[in-house]
C-alpha cells in the first residue's frame, strides 16, 4: 500500500509543509546562488568515457554539498557533519547515514550520527532512476517497485524510522541528493509527502531556499514535539531517574504465592508517605519545607542511609564524588520534580522487575525525556522505550516504564498516534467507562490520558486537500468528492458533519459521548476535529497524538511458571472482555498474544500468614484503543461465575446500522477468526470471532511454554499463525488454522497434539479436556456457517454449466480454485478403466444436527467458554487428576532465530502481483534479464514501514513485527507484537 504523496518544490510547498514566518525569512543572496553554482559546476563537469558520461562519486558529492552548507551557512545557525562511515553505538540497526544537519553545539566529532539531536538527514546517490525511488510520471505508482528504488526507498523509511525513534517527534524532514538532481521528503504518522526532483546543479535557487526556509524554523517547525523536553545529564530531572533506577533494598519478589511482610515506614516519615518518594540532596527541591517535604526529607535520608551501607568503597567513593560534583552545580529549580504524598492507600513499595525494567531503560547514550500527559499536563520522566513499533508509518506506539515525579512511583506510559475518525474514541475514554464497573479487576488502572496539544498526522490532510486519490496512491480512476479549502498548521481537518438538531451523530445511546474529545458544543473550536471515514478516499490514515499512563507496568505472558497459571491468567483476561460486552456493549476487537498481560496483585493472607501479603497474579487485558461500541445487543444469557460474582445480563438493544469507522479492518492477524478474515468487507467482529482469538492465544503460548507432541515447533507456529493462503488478489486464513476449526481436530503433520503434565510424558487431562471442548463449539459454528442451502439449490433449480460460473461469488470462485488445486495433488490411477466415476447429480448437504445448532449457539455469548475455563480450574474435579505444580512448563520452544517475515514476504508480493495483474499495471524494471542490481556500500540492511504484511491491522502499530525493519531493532517474530511491558 502506497505510503506517499508527490507534489512540487515552490513557495506553496514551503508554506504548507515547512511553516514559517514569511516576513522574517532571509533570502539567499544571489552571490551565494552564483558561488554555489560554480562550485557544483566543477564537480558536475562533463567526462565522457566510452561515449557514456562518468558518474560524480557519492563521498565526493557528500563532502561538496555538506562544505556549501557550512561555509555558506545556508541553514543559519545550524551544520551539516558527514556520518557515512560509522554508525550511532546506540543504534541497534547500525545504520550509516551520509550526514545530517545539526544544532551548532551539538555537531558531533567522530564522523558518527547523532540520532539524538539531528534536525534533518540527508541521503546522497550517484545518479540515475535505478537510485530514484519515487516515480514523477503520472499514471504510474508513486512508488516504483523496482529492486534498486525500493531498496533506496527502505534506506530512506529506515532512517526516518530512526529519526522518530530516538527523539520526541510529530514529523521528520531529509533531502535525497541523486546526482544532479534532489528531492525534499517530510515524513509523519500519516506517510511521506516528496517532491518531484529539481535538477539544482543548473539551478541551485530552490534548494538553497528550501534549507534557508528550513535553518530558520523553530524546533516545533522543524517537527519537534513541544510537549516534550529533552534532559540534560545535569538536570535534576535526569538525576532523579538515576536515583530511582537504584535498589533501595525494600523492592518485592514478584513470584506467584509470596508472602510480603506488612509495609513499615521509615523512621521519621509518616505512614502515608512512600519509599520511593525520597529525592536526594543533590535532587531536593529549593521550595519552602512544608510538613510533608520535611516527611519526604527524612524517607530521602533514611532510604539514603540504607543505599550507603551496601556499597562497596570505591562505589562509595564515586557517589560521593558525584554528590561533591551536584552540590557545586546546583541545577535550576524545577518545580514538576516537587513531590506530593498520594492520595490513596496503595502500598507504595514496587516489584523487583518493574525497577528493574526501568533501570534497563536508562541506557548510556540514549536521550531522556520529560513528557506533558493529559490536559492538566502532568510531567512524566522516560528513557529508552521498552516496547516500540517497528513501523514509520501508523501508530507508531511507544511504552514506557515512566517515573512520576509527583508520587515517585512507576508507571507505564503509552505514546501513540490514534486513529482520528468520528466515533472513534481514544483508549483511555473505554478505560475510564470500563475502570468504574465489573471489569476494572481485569483491565489497566487509568491514571491520567489525553491529545497530545493540536498534533495530528499532517499528510492525510494534505492529501485530502492537495491530490486526487488516485494520484497519492497509483489508483486509475479519480475521485470526485470535493476536498477541504486548504490544511492548516496544526491542520484542521473538515468538520464532521451534524445531525439534524446540529449535534454529532454515531448511533449509539445517549449516555455515551461521541467521541473522546467531549461534546461537540464544548471543543474549542480551533482544535482539530475528526474525520468521519470517507470510502472514496485511499488508506492515507488520519492520526492524533495521544499519550496514556495507567499505575500498572506488567509481565508478560512468557513468564508463567505453570499450565494452571497460563489458563487462569487467560480466564481472567475473558472475563473482563466479557463484562465489558455485558456492561457496555463494548467489543475489544484486537484480542491477541501482544494484548493480554500479567499484573502481580497484593491480597491479604489468610491462616497462619494473617497480617501479611500475598503476592497473586492477575491476568489484565489491554489496548482497547480499537474497541467499538456495538449497537446489537447480544442475548438475555448469563456467563460464568468468577470469585463468587456473577456478570450482569445483557440487555437486548434496538438493532442499528453499523457503518466503518476507519478505512482498514482492525485486529492483529495471527489471532483473528477464520470467519473475520474470509469476511472482512462484510461482517463485523462478533463475541465469537472474539472467543476464537482467545483460544488461538492459548494455542500460541500452550505450543511455546508447555509440554507437547509436536516436535517442530518453529513449523507449527509459522504455518498456523504466521502465514497465509495467498488466493488470487486475497489473504486467506492459514490452512492449518482453518482446519482445525472446521475439523474441531488439533493435528500436525498428520498427527494430533497432545499436551503433556510433566517430563514422564503423562497425558496433561485438563488441558487437553479444555481445548477438545473449546474446539468442539468452533467445529460446531463452522458448520453451521458452511450450510447455506441458498449457495447450494436442489436439482430441479440448478444453472445450466454454461451459466454457472457467472453465478459465482468472488468468495466462491476462489474456493472452488483452492479445492482444485488439492484435488490435483491426490495420486491417481494412470489406467482410466480402473477408476470408478460417480455420474450421479450433487445432493444438497444435509442441515446441521440440534445438537451442532445447539454447540455453535453457545459462542454467541461468553458463557460456554467461560464455563469450560471455570471448570478446568476447579482445585478438585472428579476423574481428572489435580493441575501440575511443577515440571509442565519448560523453557521458550520457539528459537530466537525464528523469524517468518521472509517467507510472508514473498507471500505478499504474490498477492500484490496479483492485484497489479487485475489492474493491468505494469512496472518497467531498469535492469536487463540476469543483471545483478547495483547495491551501495551495505549499511542498512532492510528498512521499516516498506511492506506491512498484515493490512488489516491499521496503522501498522499491531502485527507490524511483519514489516521490514532494521536489523536489530525488530521484535523477534515470536513476539508477535512486541507489546510485553515486562
């Protein structure tokens, strides 16, 4: 799918997309124009060889470019530095960019870049289309798919990704110089507007221009994020993260069934004020000593006291230098360091992993930030994201385990880019409605959330306003919807429209709000406004910054210690996606391995432990910022019992008309339906495509972490979950997946999976009870779904042949073209005569049984499935023998080094060859048969955002690990997502 827009470099363009003050830019002076000029004239001049002109080299035309630029001061106050032979040492993909454009003071010396504090990048080729990787001919996809222009287009993706990484960004600006000829890129969440390439060696005019424009922006003009302020060593904000990153000596073991000892405060601090509230001297506030900073002064000396004593000498000698070092150099006041005493009653001691994930963030060399959350603008402190999304483009979600500085407690902080429709509601308005009901056990505790100021994702309004769709994206026809005036800084997209009495209109009940944003009557009137999705237009996805912190930094799944653990944890995350079905009608939508967590819980301890604390884990389910409010409701049925609570009954609603909300389909694909995927465009997702995600979950962790027949686990997990069946110009489910669920059988390579409680191989009964019965009701629903007598009539209605494969669905004929395909893959009998044909006519199949209705019914709610899980639970169950305390979970079976994006690779680009064939588009290759295509020095290994294999999930942030990335910075395909905040 193409991720960019093509425009043209001229003062309409550096109005638009390089915001400045017109007034108050410095012109180029034509002596600079006329010296430039004759500088790029001598390197550029003429050589002709062989009759072919000779190529300027890459280094030569790197090191003129970027010595016009510092010795014309053609960006102001700010330098150009070569980087093209080293690479950043906190760069896990090594890449070496040719150089980039820096603030004066921070110029780096050793030829490496500096990810941390570059303005632009700026990529150099020798010349010629092979090194091109946009295409300026209209009819043509913007994006040529030509090996050596995709691959340049990877390299630019790669660094861009790299630039929104390492620093605080709403946008990213580069300059490709090929040869004789340039191209400015702005990138943001949306995707890439370029511009179509200027020859500046016989006209240097506009490019000069476009680094004035450029050196004379502000950091927000340049695509900083204002919100966000980058630290320096010598801030007390930085040296208040270091302080907290120690080990006080007071942090909790977090294994299931620990007892805690009851929490004790310091001497001298009240039994309200917390541990981890208890800045050093060298951080302590300069404000007036109130009661309470005198209570957090003496927790600050006793939790001190307690470090000192466990440090070796030199360690002493070094803090005590450092100390020295603080106290000479006392940093300005910074009033959002200030601690304040919680207003709740939580224990304020932490998990050894939730300090310890911390520590791991605040990596030497990576940048720390203090970011703005929520409108009251609460200060959070981060270092290097735990969790990112390895895609440009999308939702480009970044967490972090967050220090607040007000409690001085941990947290995790959510950094995305949302989807910014009408009716879509951000993350934290579903956390708030589902925090104050049944479900708040089994979801995130919501701190603070909230649009990050006015940023939205730029390019989807340009091109709304700018280009025709078919020209952003390749398409043939052209759309005639009328488009905004003009996009704006911040820009604002078309109000949405109103209903009849002037207010929003969503189809759902009055109680709820139409969107996160409030009441219409209530916004300011200058912010941005959402979109309402528009059909006609391409996938160029509207984006909000958002930001999120919730009091819970988890585990994830991989760290059960048994099969009971796993099941249970699950169980808990199936219950709250029910009482939010139940309670709101609200449908998680994007249920998967990445999306359901681990939160240890502290309870009372009963019996001879009265007095202290248990530790209990608690499955959580999270990221519901794909959620929706469905406006059917689901039958009058009650579900399972959980800790002696019983979830409420579903009131049935007035059946409304749902309409899509965004322009792609949400979910993350190794864990979607079978029926969601074959019926995308037509069906939403329902309590039972939901139901069978769960079980894929299941499946997915059971196969990595428990004892199994299976033997080739890396096979297993690539053919059910991480392919798929490429039929024509669709993506259908894999058939190892689809299998199972039509048969109700697990089989592998022909033989059944068994799940086994121990090293002795004995038969795990609960388990393998559990997903015999859970596969029972999916066989069962599957076959109701395949029985359409309407798709099937009797004899006496059949289409003459000639006419029967007009009467074809899409859907059918693609079916029919799957089962041919095996059918040729049967042996048969070289001798006709031996065969035995069956002349007589089709039969109607015959309807399901009750007793199958009956089964399949069952998952319209959660009730069976959840019954199935409270049973397998039970302490004791009669005839099955007692769950495995030990020695059924072993070590993680999916290797490292598994990773199936190669294969989904060349699997996506057989569908997208497909598509281009219906389409009749071509795609002129510039190398003759058989010639290798040149390739530059190798640096970047791949790139990110280029393909994402699973289109529908959107954005890009979910099931993106499918996209190319640099090396080193992917999650391992394994991880699905990457979504564990462990």
């Amino acid at each position: 799918m193409g991720r960019t827009i093509i425009t043209k470099l001229d003062p309409e363009y550096l109005n638009e997309c390089l915001p400045h003050p017109t007034t108050n830019v410095r012109p180029v002076s034509p002596k600079v124009v006329s010296a430039v000029k004759k500088d790029l004239d001598k390197l550029f001049k003429t050589k002709k060889r062989n009759g072919k002109e000779t190529k300027v080299q890459e280094d030569d035309l790197a090191r003129l470019v970027v010595k016009l630029i510092n010795d014309h001061h053609l960006c102001g106050d700010y330098k150009a530095a070569l980087s093209q032979f080293h690479y950043d040492p906190n760069d896990d993909s090594k890449a070496k960019v040719d150089a980039m454009i820096y603030p004066k003071d921070h110029v780096p010396k050793d030829g490496r870049p500096d990810w941390t504090h570059s303005r632009m990048f700026i990529e150099f080729k020798r010349g010629g289309t092979k090194y091109d990787p946009f295409e300026d001919k209209d009819g043509k996809p913007v994006e040529s798919d030509a090996h050596s222009r995709k691959a340049v287009r990877e390299q630019l993706f790669a660094y861009g990704y790299n630039t929104m990484l390492f620093q605080q960004r709403t946008a990213a600006h580069a300059l490709l110089i090929n040869g004789r000829e340039f191209r400015a890129m702005r990138y943001d969440r949306s995707g890439m507007i370029v511009t179509r390439k200027v020859n500046y060696v016989k006209d240097p005019q506009l490019l000069l221009d476009y680094l004035a424009v450029f050196g004379q922006l502000d950091a927000e003009g340049q695509g900083l994020d204002p919100t966000a302020t980058l630290l320096e060593a010598t801030s007390a904000a930085y040296k208040l993260m270091d302080e907290y990153a120690m080990d006080p000596g007071t942090d909790m073991d977090y294994a299931e069934g620990t007892v805690i000892p009851p929490y004790k405060p310091p001497v001298g601090a009240s039994s309200s004020t917390p541990t981890t509230a208890s800045p050093t001297p060298a951080t302590t506030s300069s404000a007036p000593a109130t009661a309470s900073s005198k209570s957090v002064a003496a927790t600050a000396k006793a939790r001190m006291a307690s470090i000192k004593a466990r440090l070796t000498r030199k360690q002493a000698k070094e803090l005590a230098a450092a100390e020295e070092a603080a106290a000479q150099a006392v940093p300005q006041h910074d009033s959002d360091l200030d601690p304040e005493i919680p207003d709740d009653d939580e224990d304020p001691r932490v998990f050894k992993y939730v300090r310890t994930r911390f520590r791991e963030s605040l990596q030497d060399g990576w940048p720390r930030y203090k970011l703005e959350v929520g409108p009251e603008k609460r200060k959070f402190l981060v270092g290097k994201p735990t969790f990112c999304s390895v895609t440009l483009f999308g939702r480009g979600t970044h967490g972090y385990v967050a220090l607040d500085p007000k409690s001085r407690r941990f947290v995790f902080l959510k950094d995305s880019w949302r989807p910014f429709y009408e009716h879509v509601e951000p993350e934290g308005h579903y956390l708030q409605m589902l925090g104050s009901g049944e479900a708040r056990d089994y979801v995130p505790r919501l701190l603070c959330h909230g649009d990050v100021a006015n940023q939205v994702a730029f390019t989807s309004y340009y091109q709304r306003y700018k280009f025709p769709p078919e020209r952003a994206t390749g398409d043939d026809e052209p759309d005639q919807q009328e488009q905004p005036t003009s996009p704006s800084q911040p820009p604002s997209p078309p109000p949405p429209p109103a209903s009849s009495d002037g207010g929003p209109t969503d189809g759902r009940s009055d109680d709820v709000e139409s969107d996160g944003l409030g009441p219409a009557s209530e916004r300011n009137p200058s912010d941005p406004q959402p979109v309402e999705q528009d059909d006609h237009l391409p996938a160029f996805r509207n984006h909000r910054h958002y930001r999120l912190v919730s009091k819970d930094v988890g585990l994830s799944f991989d760290c059960i210690e048994t099969s009971q653990q796993l099941v249970e944890c699950l169980y808990h995350c199936l219950i709250g996606h029910a009482f939010a079905y139940t309670d709101h009608n609200l449908i998680h939508r994007d249920v998967s391995s990445g999306n359901v967590l681990i939160v240890p819980r502290l309870q009372d301890a009963l019996g001879k432990d009265a007095g202290h604390k248990i530790v209990r884990w608690r499955g959580v389910l999270m990221d519901w910022e794909l959620a929706k409010i469905v406006p059917v409701g689901a039958p009058d049925e009650q579900v399972a019992k959980t800790d002696g609570k019983e979830l409420v009954k579903v009131v049935p609603k007035k059946k409304k008309t749902e309409k899509a909300r965004q322009p792609e389909r949400t979910g993350t694909w190794q864990f979607m339906s079978v029926n969601y995927v074959d019926n995308q465009a037509k069906l939403p997702v329902t309590v039972a495509d939901e139901l069978e995600s769960f079980f894929h979950v299941l499946l997915f962790y059971a196969v990595r972490f428990l004892r199994h027949s299976i033997q080739d686990v890396s096979g297993f997990v690539e053919q059910y979950f991480d392919s798929f069946d490429p039929a024509g110009t669709k993506k259908l489910c894999p058939v190892l997946k689809s299998n199972t669920m039509s048969s109700g059988l697990l089989l592998y390579q022909k033989s059944k999976v068994i799940f086994y409680a121990n090293e002795k191989m004995e038969l795990h009964g609960r388990f393998n009870v559990l997903i015999h019965q859970i596969l029972r009701r999916f066989k069962a629903r599957y076959e109701v779904i395949g029985w359409q007598p309407t798709r099937l009539p009797g004899p006496q209605s059949l289409p003459a042949p000639q006419n029967q494969i007009a009467v074809l669905s899409a859907e059918d004929r693609l079916r029919q073209d799957r089962l041919r395909t095996a059918a040729l893959a049967v042996p048969y009998n070289d001798d006709p005569e031996d065969e035995t044909f069956d002349f007589t006519e089709p039969q109607a199949p015959s309807a399901p049984s009750p007793e199958t209705e009956k089964l399949a019914k069952e998952l319209d709610t959660h009730s069976a499935v959840a019954k199935l899980f409270s049973w397998a639970l039970r302490p004791h169950k009669t005839g099955l023998p007692p769950w495995p305390t030990a020695g059924d979970v072993v070590e993680d079976r999916l290797p490292d080094s598994y990773d199936p994006r190669e294969i989904m690779h060349l699997l996506d680009r057989k569908i997208a060859k497909a598509i281009y064939d219906a389409r009749q588009v071509t795609t002129e290759s510039p190398f003759r048969d058989g010639e290798e295509p040149p390739h530059k020095r190798r640096r970047t290994t791949t790139a990110t955002g280029e393909t994402n294999i699973y289109e529908a999930t959107p954005g890009g942030s979910t099931a993106s690990y499918a996209s190319i990335a640099p090396k080193g910075q992917t999650a391992k395909g394994k991880s699905r997502k990457r979504r564990t905040r462990d």
